[in-house]
C-alpha cells in the first residue's frame, strides 16, 4: 500500500481520516509521488512510475499545484531538531500541539464519579485523560517559529523524523504562511503554517 521512494517512507506524511481525497497511501502524478496529511505535503521524484489511479468515486487532490512556485523559495537553513518525540512528547500539549488545561469536570483526575452506580468511570468531558486542549491556544512550549511562520511541534517533529538530517528550509519571499523544505534523494516539502 505505502511506497518507500528514494530515502523517505512517505506513509508517515498520510492521512487515514479524510473523506474528500484518498490521502492514506502516497500517490504519483506527473513526475512526483506525492503524500499530504493536508497540513504538511510532499513530494520524491517519481522515477519512472506510472500515474496512479484513484479509488472509484475519488479523486487525488491538486497538490501539485502547491509546488508552482516551489523554486523561488531558497531552502538554505538547517531544520530545526525538537526534543520531543511520540515516546516523549511535550509535557505542556502531550503532543496536541494546543494548550491543555485541567478538565473542569474531573478536574484533572480523569474520573468522575456516575450517580447511577456510585462507581467511577472515565470522564466524558476529557475520555480519561485529565486535561481538555479546548482553548485553541498553540502550546507556548513546542511551537516553533521560521522566519515569521508559526508551525506545530508536532510538524516540526514529523519532518525532523521522517526526512532526515540535513533537511533544509525556507520561506517564500512574499511572506506566505507556509514553509518549504527539501531533502535527500529530491524530496520537497511544504508545511502550512498556524494563524498567529
């Protein structure tokens, strides 16, 4: 299903919830396979394979169309290395990318009490977890800013991950909210920036 293309496995790039496009496994369109989670795409040189066929009843998005002016970004900085990985995640967001704060219902114990039965049970407002991450504010403890473009840990950490040292990156010069990278074996990269 996945296709490992040059020295990245594009999978980790995929989106298993989306309902418009088929975003689970990578694509080849033209001369590039791509892959998207709809906030960070990208794209390897697609070495001679074929256009890949949708699903019936779906079609690929246009995110070639993404990379149009791909060229007038120079990617001449070093990406920056995050602390946090899926094993250790922020401790502020776990993860989330948002703030969390102590659930109002369980306050933060995870439980509440069923005035049923008199048992505990997980709490509905939080699922058991303690915290709820309903504030929208980004987390002040892993986002990341390049140049002027605000990104998720948890992006930074993904591309960090799954590309490779030695990715580099860069803005476009009209000052957009997104950011480009490029790696080894042609991969490109673009990363959607959050609203400041």
């Amino acid at each position: 299903m996945g296709r490992k293309i040059a020295e990245v496995d594009l999978t980790h790039f995929c989106d298993t919830t989306c309902s418009r496009y088929p975003l689970e496994a990578p694509w080849t369109f033209g001369d590039w396979t791509y892959a998207t989670d709809g906030r960070i795409c990208v794209r390897v040189p697609a070495n001679g394979l074929p256009d890949s066929a949708p699903p019936k009843g779906k079609k690929y998005p246009s995110a070639y169309e993404l990379f149009d002016n791909f060229a007038d970004v120079t990617c001449d900085k070093l990406w920056p290395k995050t602390p946090f990985t899926p094993d250790n995640p922020c401790p502020t967001c776990f993860g989330s990318g948002w703030s969390q704060r102590k659930c109002p219902i369980c306050k933060g114990s995870g439980k509440c009490k069923c005035p049923q039965c008199e048992d505990e049970h997980p709490c509905g407002r939080c699922h058991g977890h303690g915290t709820v991450d309903d504030s929208m504010e980004v987390c002040p403890t892993c986002v990341t800013m390049l140049d002027d473009v605000m990104l998720l840990g948890q992006w930074v950490m993904l591309v960090w991950r799954f590309c490779g040292r030695g990715v580099k990156w860069g803005t476009w010069p009209d000052d957009s909210d997104r950011v480009a990278f490029v790696g080894r074996g042609g991969l490109q990269g673009i990363v959607a920036g959050i609203a400041k």
